[in-house]
C-alpha cells in the first residue's frame, strides 16, 4: 500500500529583491585610489549634493545605509593614506561617506535560488493556540555568482498542520559584530592534515607561533615567511587555505530589533569565496534540560571544502567552528538531537556512498565511523546520504535520506535506527517516501528533491524539500502509516 504524501501548497522561490549591502573593491589599489582623488578634488557642496542623491536612491532599501558607507571608507583608509598628503581622519564626514559609497554594491542573496530547507522548533513558543507549534525554517539562498547563506523565515503549523509562514521582513541585515578565535595549534595542524594539505610551508609558519595563538599572530608569521621564501604557486595555495581555515572561526550577532527573515548568514571572508552549503539545524537538548541549536554546513572555497558547526540558542547570536575529524571530510553530517549512552552521535557519509555514524566526546571532533547503510534499491544505487538529523519516535530513530539514481535523480527515503544503539537498522522504504513529480523536477539541477531537515507535530512528518536546486516546497505523511510501513515493508 502507497504512503500518503501531502504536498502542501506553500511554496517558497528565488526573490531578487532581497538585498543586502557589501564591500566591492573595484579593482586594483590603483584604481581604488584614482576614485578616492576625484572624490578628494570635489568641492564640499558637490561632496554633500551627491551624498544626498546615493542617501535618497538608497535609505529605503537598506537599514542604516550610512553606517554601512563609513564602515566600508575604514576599509579603504590605507589607501588614502599611502596615496594622499590628506590624513583621513581630517575629512568631514559626509565625504568619508561618499568615499565609502563608492566602495559598496548590493548583491541580491536570494535572486537565483531558494532551496534545501530544514525546519525546527522556534525557542519562542509564546501565545500560541492549542494544537500550534511556531517554527524556523533555514534555507540555502543562492545570488550572483553561485555564493550560498543560509536565510531564515519564520512560521506556525496549525493544528490541522497548515503553515502560516510571517511575511519577510522589509530589509536584509548581515550581523552586527564578527568575533575571531583564539586558535590551538595542535587542532588547527590536525585539520591542515584531514585537508590533506601537506607542504613544509606549513611547519615554518607555524614554528613561529606558541600553542595558542590569534589570527594576528598567523598573519605576523605568514608575512614574515613570505619576505624569507619565495612562495610558489603550491606554496601560495597552501597559505591561502591556511588563512581560510583560520577565518572560518568566529562569532556573529545580529540586532535584536531584526526579524528572523531579516537575518543572513553570509560568507564573512574571501576564504569562502563559493559559499556556505546546505546547513542541518537540529533542536538539541542538553543533559541538563536546556536546549541549543546546532547545524552542520559545508564551506567552501572553490578550491576544498571545509565541514563547519553553527550554535545558537535565540538565532540572533551564532558561535561557527570547524568539525574536526578524519570521518567528517565530506558533505552530508547530521547531529542527533541528545546523546546516546553520554556520547554524541551523528550521521556521516565520509566515502561519498554509504551512510555512517559517527561516536564522540566533543562535538567538534570524530574519529571513529561506522558504516551502516549501503545503496539497496534502484532510486539509491548512485550514492546514499542523509536529510536531516534523526527524529526520535517511540518506534526509533527516524531517518530521512536522500538516494541518487538513473539520470541523477534524487528521491528522499527513509530508515528506522534502533533507539537504544542507532547503529542498527531496523526498517527501510522499498520505495522512494518522495521523488520529484513533473511540476518539481525543472529548475538549476533538474530532477532532484532534498531536505536538510523535518520535523513531527500532530501525528505527521513535515518534510520541507528543495525542487531541482530552485525552489522549496513541502510535503505531510502520516506518521503511523510511516512507521507501519518501516517496520513491515
């Protein structure tokens, strides 16, 4: 007997009109200059009439415009500096302004696609009506350039498990701060090693530094080598994956007068040039009762990929790590919500095929990796992984996953793990539990239905997914059906 799937008829698409402000260097330090002397050479009322003309174009689409311009004049002080008799600090600060208009440009993060969500508990449960639970939902979010954030939009399910999802927010805002790390030399060399990066680069700029150390620090001794040792491309390569490693450490605070769908994630260096991908948020609740937020996402820059954790616990603050581990070098990681027997547990797919799991201490660092699902049926025999974290049902552990097949197709299914030792697995779907129907396989990449992570309320799965890398949809199934079927298929 068929599963009943529910498509729901909230459907979330690319939106171009949702923007946020950033840093653009047009070019050379050279040309950089050249722009900031025609501005030099303006007179203080064509300095404030065309201040005037960018701040009336461009107040109503951004919050706090100004701010933004100054910050971005302080990134091209240098260049005053060094190409100028006129000390920065001497300029009035409507041209301080104007300078740094010219170094900003919009860029539309939501424009090209909107997909692979996942869906958790909102901390905020307040002044809801019986039967109703409020919910975040994450979804990558795709602009110029293929760079991926991770956006936010913010819902209820009812108690007939319709959503009700808030309309987004007026503007855009990237977090307020951006804290870096005080690094441990001896994590900072393992994960250079599960990178498989491997040059004598790497022990002379690290010889230099004491076993903890700042990215000031990093950046003193890279500096210094490099005015010792001719670096050659290899050798630059090996740097700059150094300097992304040490730039994916850090916290993020967004204003607390911000909505949820306000909030976005960004790239916040060069280093992850190509974006931020498929984020797995996951409602984890400590020993103690308390609750924090986790997500596993991949990072990367064009050149490797880095496996990253978020943690927040109101999604206005998020402390973001790398993950550690020989195990965890791959896409695809997925946290329980508790621990197992006082270890923490997670979903792995380390060779790109089989589905894993994974036991440690620490929740930045796995060694060790079990393998327990191998591609079975058809739809799955391409490669396996998972689509969320595991749910924990009285029957066991729900696991969504994704299997990829003939033409690439990407179909979600499902496994049962063991409650008490999930590294067992105790049903399975024969058949896809959702393939992508006619409406949903056109888009970026054809074919192809995802999820990032679902949630249970009122007796039902709710499965948010993305359509063909483009858009997000979602889908109900009931759970005892779902579970009947695990256990009896």
């Amino acid at each position: 007997m068929a599963l009943n799937v529910n498509r729901l008829p909230n459907k979330f698409y690319p939106d171009p009109t949702r923007i946020i402000s950033r840093f653009y260097m047009p070019g050379s330090e050279d040309r950089a200059g050249s722009i900031i002397k025609r501005v030099l050479d303006f007179s203080d009322q064509e300095v404030s009439s065309a201040l005037n003309e960018v701040l009336s174009d461009f107040s109503k689409r951004h919050r706090n415009i100004s701010k933004v311009f100054k910050k971005n004049f302080d990134t091209v002080r240098y260049v005053l500096a060094s190409d100028s008799n006129i000390s920065p600090d001497a300029l009035s600060l409507e041209r301080k302004l104007l300078i740094g208009s010219y170094f900003t440009s919009e860029y539309a993060i939501e424009a090209a696609a909107f997909f692979n969500p996942s869906i958790v508990e909102d901390p905020n449960q307040g002044n809801l009506e019986e039967g109703q639970k409020r919910v975040i939902v994450s979804f990558r979010a795709i602009g110029e350039g293929h760079i991926s954030s991770i956006v936010f939009r913010g819902g209820i399910i009812t108690r007939d498990n319709e959503l009700i999802f808030r309309p987004a927010g007026r503007f855009v805002d990237l977090p307020e701060t951006v804290k870096l790390h005080v690094y441990d030399k001896k994590h900072f060399l393992e994960k250079l090693h599960e990178m498989h990066v491997q040059k004598d680069i790497i022990s002379a700029v690290m010889d230099n530094l004491g076993d903890k150390f700042i990215y000031r620090e990093l950046q003193e001794s890279i500096a210094e080598i490099s005015k010792k040792i001719k670096l050659s491309y290899s050798k630059e390569k090996v740097i700059n994956v150094m300097n992304w490693l040490a730039s994916s450490h850090y916290e993020i605070s967004f204003s607390l007068d911000t909505a949820i769908s306000e909030r976005v994630i960004f790239p916040v260096s060069d280093h992850e040039s190509n974006g931020i991908e498929d984020a797995r948020f996951v409602r984890f609740t400590n020993g103690d009762g308390s609750v924090t937020y986790f997500a596993t996402y991949t990072a990367y820059n064009g050149y490797t990929i880095l496996p990253k954790s978020i943690e927040t616990k109101d999604f206005y603050h998020f402390k973001i790590l790398p993950i550690y581990g020989e195990h965890t070098q791959n896409k695809n990681l997925a946290l329980f919500p508790k621990k197992i027997k006082g270890k923490y547990a997670m979903i792995s797919r380390s060779d790109g095929v089989n589905n894993y799991i994974m036991f440690s201490d620490d929740i930045h660092f796995w060694h060790d990796a079990q393998k327990i699902q191998e591609p079975r049926y058809p739809w799955e025999f391409i490669q396996l992984g998972n689509s969320g974290s595991p749910i924990e049902t009285g029957e066991g552990w729900l696991l969504i996953t994704h299997g990829v097949g003939p033409m690439r197709r990407y179909c979600l299914g499902a496994v049962l793990l063991d409650l008490h030792d999930p590294s067992k697995i105790i049903g399975q779907l024969r058949e896809p539990l959702l393939a992508p129907n006619e409406e949903e396989r056109e888009g970026y990449v054809p074919n192809v239905v995802y999820s990032c992570g679902s949630i249970i309320h009122n007796g039902e799965l709710i499965i948010p997914y993305g359509m063909s890398d483009y858009a997000s949809g979602f889908a109900t199934v009931p759970m005892d059906e779902l579970l009947d079927k695990l256990l009896n298929d």
